[in-house]
C-alpha cells in the first residue's frame, strides 16, 4: 500500500486510535521524520506539543468561520470582514432564489468544504450539493486531531463573492509567532487547477521573496506586488494573534481594502512537508512555548 492511501485510510479509520499514537504515525507518513514531541524543536514539532498542553475555548470559537465574525468584529471592526449573505444548518434550506448572482459557500468548520459561484446562471447546484453535505457529515477534527475543530457544530455560511477585477484575490497569510508578526505567505490562483508550487511564495515584511519551501529556489521571475497597506495588514496580524502562541492570520487585500479571511493556529495540523527542513527549524526557534502555568492568554 502506497504512502497516500496509508495516509487517506489512517483518516478514514482509525478513528479510535489515541490521539498520539494517531499523530505519530501520520507525522512520520507525510513529514518523513520521527516525531519528537516531549522535546520539540522544529515549528511542526511544536505545533503538534501545542495540541495537547495548549487548550482553550477561544481556540474553537477563532476556528469556526461563523463565530469568528463577532471576534474579528470586537478585536479590530466589522468593516474588514466579508459580508455575510446567510447560515443555514442543511443544504436544503438554502434559497438560492434570493442569493446574488455571485456567491461562496463554506462549512464553517473544516478546510476544504467550499464552492464559489461566479454565475448563477450556470452553477451547478447538484455538485455543490454533494460537496457540502461531505463536509457537514465530516468532523475536521480527527483529520490532524486538531482540538479546537471537535466540538464545533457544522453550519453553512454564504458570503459576498469578493474579487479582484473578476479573479479569486490573492491570499495574504501572515504567520506570528507569540504574537509577532513574521513572514507572509502568498497564495495565488486558489481554485485553479494550477498546482505549481509558485502559486505559494513566502515574503518578509520589506517584501523580498524568502526561498523557504523545497524547490524555491529553482523559482525565476516571481512577480507578485507588494499589496497596498501593508503596514495596516500587519498591525491587523499584531491585533488578532496576541491571545495565541501561534496564529496565521489570513487577509485579503484590493486596491487597497482589507478583508479578514480566518485563523489558522495549526497550518497543515503541523503536517507541513512543503517547507524545507532548514525553514522548519527556524519557524520552530521562533515559537517559543513557555510552560503552562506561566502562559498569559485571554480566555
């Protein structure tokens, strides 16, 4: 059995295999390394050590796309979220009817459950439909046994379609460590089938291209602009990622306007096996993980 499916039935089942013997093989599947979690030095080992020491309500409430409106709306506005068109709890419910012509559906609590509508006239309400209702029957949590995704009860949500002349707008998503904003990650052409890995480019606040993931630097040419207010982009980042250790604070900028994406406290679940060896050291000597009892959070 090939490395893939090992990885794709661990997630299907083994459900009630315990969360760090679960972990500890998914980590040595996809990152390639044994895990070290009782002494973690890389940002992927830590992230993994979060899991099990760092655990707190507001984690789930920033991790459900629904709920993290009001906080995004307290911390920094509500002028910087992207409008919310309805919440049902069932496919069925939706009325499309009153929808505009453009729209995205989510599952406001997992990665991946989304559909973009760029025109009504031609959605395909069928696919959508089977895309969705995957998603509400999935708990996220037992994929990288993220906590903060357990207990989140699975809603739908529809927003306003936001574009950039017409495109999907580039993903801004600024990695902070204790707070502190640090580099930023570029995500082009998010539902194209384009797979390139320059479609994913790492930058430092002055905007110069950070050759951190494998193969970067065979990358010639990148032409991705510094986007508009940046400063603002980072306060924001400063803003909403000083109750976590770590957070990945996702923006979206046009022509200058800022819309709030989400919170991500565990990208790729700590899985990540795209950014070099050299770039997850470094992420991890970042991340400093004091102990427990001394750790100033906001619950």
């Amino acid at each position: 059995m090939g490395r893939e499916k090992i990885l794709t039935f661990l997630k299907k089942s083994l459900k009630v295999m315990p969360d760090k013997t679960y972990i500890k093989l998914y980590y040595l599947l996809r990152v390639g390394r044994k895990l070290n979690i009782d002494n973690p030095l890389t940002f992927n080992e830590k992230l993994q050590w979060l899991k099990f020491n760092y655990r707190f309500p507001l984690q789930s409430i920033v991790s459900d796309k629904l709920l993290v409106r009001d906080y995004v709306s307290k911390e920094i506005g509500e002028k910087y979220l992207i409008p919310l068109l309805g919440a049902w709890e069932k496919y069925d419910d939706i009325e499309f009817d009153k929808l505009p012509n453009q729209f995205v559906l989510k599952c406001n609590h997992d990665s991946g459950g989304l559909v973009v509508c760029k025109d009504k006239n031609k959605f395909d309400i069928k696919n959508a439909r089977k895309k969705i209702e995957k998603s509400l029957k999935s708990n996220y949590f037992y994929v990288g046994r993220e906590y903060q995704y357990k207990n989140i009860k699975p809603m739908i949500i529809c927003e306003q379609f936001i574009s950039d002349n017409g495109n999907v707008p580039m993903d801004y998503k600024i990695y902070c460590f204790n707070g502190n904003p640090d580099v930023i990650l570029v995500c082009r052409d998010r539902f194209s089938h384009n797979t390139h890995r320059a479609a994913y480019l790492f930058f430092d606040q002055e905007w110069n291209f950070l050759p951190l993931d494998k193969g970067d630097e065979k990358l010639k040419n990148i032409d991705i602009s510094k986007p508009q207010n940046l400063n603002k982009m980072i306060q924001i980042a400063r803003k909403l990622s000083q109750d976590f250790i770590f957070a990945r604070i996702d923006l979206y900028n046009i022509e200058g306007k800022i819309y709030f994406g989400e919170i991500t406290l565990s990208p790729n679940s700590g899985f990540d096996s795209d950014i070099k060896f050299e770039t997850d050291f470094m992420f991890g000597s970042k991340l400093e993980i004091p102990f427990w009892n001394s750790i100033n959070r906001r619950i």
